[in-house]
C-alpha cells in the first residue's frame, strides 16, 4: 500500500480501464485510498471486487462492464461515470492484451483485434474524456505503455508495434491539448508479475533471465506500478507532460 497522500485527488472523478484485475485492481484500490471518485471498465464482472474494496477503503468505486474495443460502448462509460462523478479530471488507460503471437502466423484479424484493444481504445478514451477536462480547466491522462517494445522483444509484434504507438500518440496528445492544461503522459511497466503472468508466461527460467537485466534484484508487483500512477495523475507533476516513465526495476533507459 502507498504510505503517501495526494490531497488534490481526493474527490477527483478517475477512470480507469481494465480496473477490476491485475494492475487496474491495484490502481482501482490506489485511487480509492485517495478518497477519488473512481470509474472503472472491464470486460468480465466485478461486483465482488467492487463490494471488496468498499470494505477495505470505505470508497466504492462505480463499475461499468464494457469491452473496449466497443468504441461507443465505451464512450457512453466515460458519460455514465460524468454523470455520476463530474467531468473525468483523471484518466488511466490501463487496459492492454499481450497475447503471444508469431509474425508469419498472424493473419489481418488477429491484428486489428490486437490494435482494437491495445491502442485504437486508448485513443478514443482520451477524445471521450478530453472535452470534460477542457471545461473543468485541465486534467491528466496517463497512458500505459510496456517496456517490451523498448527492449525489441518477439513474441508479440502487434502489442509492441502498440506500445509503440502508444507513446507517439502521447507526446501528439500533450503538445495539442497542452494549452487546454490538459497533461498526457505514458507509464512502461516492466515484467509485472501479475496472476495472468504467473499462470501462462512466468517459467523459472524466464523469469532468472529478466530479473538478470534488472539493476534491483526484486520482481516487479502490481501495486508498484500504483505510486508512479498517483504522481503522474496528481499535481505533483503539474509541468510534466509528453513523458514516457518506466517502472521496471532498471532493465530500460527512456533518455
């Protein structure tokens, strides 16, 4: 749990993409414990995590079941939780699929699916909360990234092609909406050894292989993600925009 308190993001409406699992959850809790007013989306049902952080933070957050890739399903998620919490001063494009893929087996289906979900829906979150941000006087939007793509990483080239995509449409994001005081910033997470991770990726061997390239010898959780997220959201970070940050234990330079 982060010790530290952003006062400006209590009462803050939040959203939050893919909230209810893995770092969204922990994000989702992050944000409660900071007295937000937090909105979240994911494709599965969460009312028990829901009912879960109630008890635990004395905040419930508002769920909104929704897949992503539906882009006016997700746009009427960003004005359901308008409605309920005031215009979006926060948004965390969290969201992502990393399914493996082989370059020479991945036909035109399986990319869109892949860009559907881990770029085009970050893109169309951003437009949906934008126009809210603008008439309350500014906001942040943090966009989550990976530091795959940074390391030239196979397996998967449309999520790190993604990735990629991601931190551009970042740094065009914050130059045009920058007068708006609107801030666009990307977060890379390194290996984080969320449950997904453990149950299908994670082997002995190569979860020794990357804790080699980390300068700290400790594998990444999900709530060490949630701290650097506060920070880009809160305005402690007020002149910072157009950034990639990354939060992997010391395997990649952004500078």
């Amino acid at each position: 749990m982060i010790d530290a308190q952003f006062r400006d993001l209590q009462n803050a409406s939040v959203f939050i993409t893919g909230g209810g699992s893995g770092i969204g959850a922990s994000l989702t809790e992050g944000f409660l414990r900071q007295g937000a007013k937090v909105a979240f989306v994911g494709r599965s049902d969460a009312q028990e995590f829901v009912d879960e952080m109630a008890e635990a933070t004395g905040n419930r957050p508002l769920f909104i079941q929704c897949d992503i890739t539906d882009v006016p399903r997700l746009q009427a998620a960003v004005s359901q939780a308008t409605e309920a919490h005031g215009a979006v001063r926060v948004l965390v494009n969290n969201a992502a699929n990393d399914q493996r893929h082989e370059t020479l087996e991945t036909d035109e289906s399986f990319w869109d699916w892949s860009q559907s979900i881990n770029l085009k829906a970050y893109f169309f979150a951003c437009q949906a909360v934008i126009p809210g941000m603008k008439a309350a006087g500014g906001g942040s939007i943090v966009n989550f990234s990976s530091i795959s793509y940074m390391m030239g990483n196979a397996g998967y080239p449309s999520y790190t092609t993604a990735n990629a995509g991601i931190t551009g449409m970042t740094r065009s994001l914050a130059r045009e909406f920058g007068p708006d005081n609107i801030r666009v910033n990307g977060l890379a997470p390194g290996w984080v050894l969320t449950q997904k991770q453990l149950d299908k990726w994670a082997s002995p061997e190569a979860l020794s292989a990357h804790l080699g390239r980390q300068c700290i010898k400790e594998h990444l959780a999900p709530d060490d993600i949630v701290g650097t997220t506060l920070f880009m959201a809160s305005n402690l970070s007020r002149m910072m925009t157009g950034q990639l940050l990354a939060v992997d234990g010391g395997v990649v330079v952004t500078g």
